[in-house]
C-alpha cells in the first residue's frame, strides 16, 4: 500500500466518522482526529477537573505554560481589575499604564543592563519581533548584508514561518518548501550516545558554532538564537557549565547579537528569573512567553539590552513593528502582577526546593529500569529519555508516547517530546509542574510517574 493510499483510506475513515456523530462534537480542527478529548470544566492549581468527574494531576503546565497553577486567585483578579478599566490600546496611539509597569519591573529583574521590553500575545510572535529587531539594529548601523542567523538543533522557537526557520525540528518536515535552513550546530548535550566529557561537549559544540559562522561569514550574520534549556525539542537539554559563556564570547568577538529563547526558562522556571542567570551571562536579547501570564491571557514579549535599544531608539521611526495586541493592557497587567507573586510567594526558591525534591525522585525511578538513559532539566524543568539500554543508549521507539498514554490513563499529564538527532528520533518526556507546587503534589506526581513507566 502506498502512503497515499493509506492517508485516503484513514480520511474515508474520519469523514464517516465525524459524519454520523452527534451534534455536540467538537468541530474545531484538531491533532487527535478520531479521538475525543476528556472537556475540561474546572481548575485549579496543578488540578484539572474534566465533565466526566476525573481529576488530572497537570505536570507539565499544558505545554510548560501554568507557572503559578491554574486560576491563581491574584492572577484572576489583576485581569478583573483591568479589565474595568481598559482592555486595549493599539501601540501606535497610545501607551497604557501596565505597559509602562511591567517595563519597570522587568528592568528590575533582567540580567541585561537598562533593559528595554516590547510586547506580543505569543513566543513566536516575539520570536519574528527578535528577528525583525536584529535586521533593523543593523541596517541603522550601516550593515543592510547581516540578514541570516544561525541556531542550534534540536531545538524549537515557533509556529509561524521564520520562527519555525530558526527551529531544528521534525515539525517543520511539512513546511520545508517555505522555511530557511538556520538550524546548523548542535545542541549541547543532546546526543547522550557521544559520552563526551563536559568540557570537550562544549568544545565540540562551539566548533560547530565557529564552523557554521566561517561558512557563512559573520559579515552577512545578524545573530545566533538558541534555547538555554531546551524546552520541546528535547526535553530540557542542558548545557555544560562553560558553554553559554562561550556563545557569549563568540558573539561579542564576531559581532553577532546572541538571542536567548527563555519562552520555557523565563519567569522563575528553573529557580532563577531567566534561564541564563544559572550561568551569568547577558545576552543582547530574550524573548519570553507562557509561563509570564501561567495561561490567564496569550502573553509573550522581549527583552533588549540598553546598548541595542539605543540604536533603534535613535532612529525618527524607532521600533516600528509589532501585531495587533502588542502591549495590550489586559496581558501587561496579568504580567506585572505575575512578577508580584513570585515575589511575594518565594516562589523561586520554591522552584529551586521542589526542583531538587522532583530530580531525586526521578533519579531513584531511573534506577529501577534500564530503559531510563538520563534525567536531565533545572529546577521545575525536568526531562527524561528512554533507551533500549545502558550500554547502548539507543532510543526506545514509541517510548515517550506509550509512557504519555500510560501517565494519561493515570490521570497524570505530562508532555511528549520525540525529537529527531540525525537519523534517529530521540524518546523522552518533559515534566513541568507549577513554581508553587508543594513536597504533597511532587511525591503523587512521582508515584503515577512511575506506576506509568512501569506499565509502559
């Protein structure tokens, strides 16, 4: 049977499917065609309730969104409070007040010097923004020929076109035709079949980086993007001590803007505000999404180091792009009170407490099976990878979506993240639990885990 074959009889299968269901379907498109999805009703927490009665113990954040749970009550409120008093304001008419608060507050807690911030309703919107950034700040610097970038595989930084350009991904096997190859160095530490010691891992991976620049010539290069932790693509791939310094250093030496994707690390989910504070470098940008709102609005912006913003500053027509809802009121307002809470509540030291409370657990379940090849992540970011066994560390086929199948029967949600290194598909799980999560919710976590891993 040909591939075409067997897609039209699957699609013979949907249609007659969907045609002779009831009325109460759910006809929005979908990834899971054929399979209705449990209709969530309530949540609070790390809790979600659905209309069949079942509660789900929520360990992944969705998709790593839910920093503080679901529905926290000062969240809810701030969105509440602002929403009495104006909901939208379009960028190029006016400003707002929590537009203007939240700047401040992140100014606060970036690990860039003066930092300036622009905002967007999604991680890919902010990712274009960062793009569309670095080709301005050099054009007003009179290099129009730096337009190409360089990023890492695997990795993975949106949806949308250029985005998924910058992505070192299956999911853009589709789209191929439209997207511009920029994935060429290797992620740090994402082959664990290579057993290089740490620092020869960091010399490798930033020999590629050097090679990728040679080829293509830090002349026509505006910038390197990359993930300090990988968040999708991977499963909380996590660098040798060493190497973000060194990107740093390449970046100043070869005058590229080092662009640090933080729509998974930022807001307190690896126990520090953004990911590279955990090695004390200042990139030039930061992009940051999810977690700044924990799901309350569709959030994301950008964070742009003094020095850069003044170049684009001292241009008449300054940062002239953006989306519709960039710097909305309702967002902004969800996003200063969201750095309150994490404040008020100790939630990065939480962060850094539960993190340590997860990893021990999660190692004690790696010792009972050998298809466990390493646990890996920082703070509430925690990844799992699935081998056939110790000795030679190849993947475990189907393991990541027979380990999600298994924890989903256990009403436990955790994230799939099969990710493709060369010619072979990595198997593994994310594990991101809210930054408020208590020792009670971490310890039934680790219980259905690993019954999970267990069935699987």
């Amino acid at each position: 049977m040909t591939r075409m074959e067997a897609f039209r009889g699957r699609w013979l299968k949907v249609r007659h499917t969907m045609s002779t269901m009831a009325s109460t379907t759910d006809f929005s498109l979908t990834a899971t065609p054929g399979r209705q999805l449990p209709v969530a009703v309530r949540a609070e927490g790390c809790r979600i309730w659905t209309a069949d009665g079942r509660e789900f113990i929520d360990a992944c954040g969705g998709a790593m969104v839910m920093s503080v749970g679901h529905c926290h009550p000062r969240l809810i409120e701030a969105l509440k409070r602002q929403a009495d008093e104006v909901t939208f304001t379009y960028r190029f008419a006016f400003s707002n007040e929590p537009m203007l608060e939240l700047a401040d507050l992140l100014r606060e807690i970036s690990p860039m010097p003066r930092t300036w911030s622009f905002f967007n309703s999604s991680g890919s919107e902010s990712v274009e923004s960062a793009i569309h950034l670095a080709l301005l700040y050099w054009q007003l610097l009179g290099q129009p020929g730096k337009t190409e970038f360089i990023s890492r595989y695997p990795s993975y930084h949106g949806s949308t076109i250029a985005a998924l350009g910058l992505s070192g991904t299956s999911r853009r096997d589709s789209f191929e035709a439209l997207l511009t190859k920029n994935a060429v160095a290797q992620t740090p530490n994402a082959d664990i079949r290579a057993r290089r010691t740490p620092a020869d891992e960091v010399e490798f991976a930033i020999k590629q980086l050097e090679d990728a620049i040679a080829a293509r010539g830090a002349d026509k290069i505006a910038g390197v993007f990359l993930e300090p932790i990988t968040g999708a693509s991977g499963a909380a791939v996590t660098p040798p001590d060493g190497y973000l310094q060194r990107v740093r250093e390449l970046c100043t030496r070869h005058g590229l803007l080092m662009i640090c994707d933080e729509t998974i690390t930022g807001f307190g989910r690896t126990g520090a505000w953004f990911g590279v504070e955990q090695w004390g470098v200042s990139p030039d940008v930061i992009t940051f999404a999810k977690g700044v709102t924990s799901g309350v609005v569709p959030f994301s912006g950008m964070l742009v180091a003094g020095d850069v913003a003044d170049v684009l500053m001292a241009s008449p027509d300054g940062f002239p792009v953006g989306h519709t809802f960039s710097g909305y009121p309702l967002g902004c307002a969800v996003g200063a009170e969201m750095i309150r809470v994490i404040r008020d509540e100790g939630l990065l030291e939480n962060a850094r407490v539960m993190g340590e409370r997860l990893r021990a657990g999660l190692e004690t379940i790696a010792a009972t099976t050998p298809h466990i090849g390493d646990i890996r992540g920082m703070g509430l970011l925690q990844g799992i990878e699935f081998v056939e066994d110790p000795e030679s560390l190849a993947p475990r086929a189907g393991a990541a979506a027979r380990v999600t199948a298994a924890a989903r029967d256990r009403q436990l949600m955790i994230y799939s993240c099969p990710t493709a290194l060369g010619s072979s598909v990595l198997e593994a799980v994310l594990l991101a639990p809210p930054l408020n999560i208590t020792s009670t919710d971490v310890d039934q976590i680790l219980d259905r885990l690993s019954d999970a891993i267990g069935a699987a």
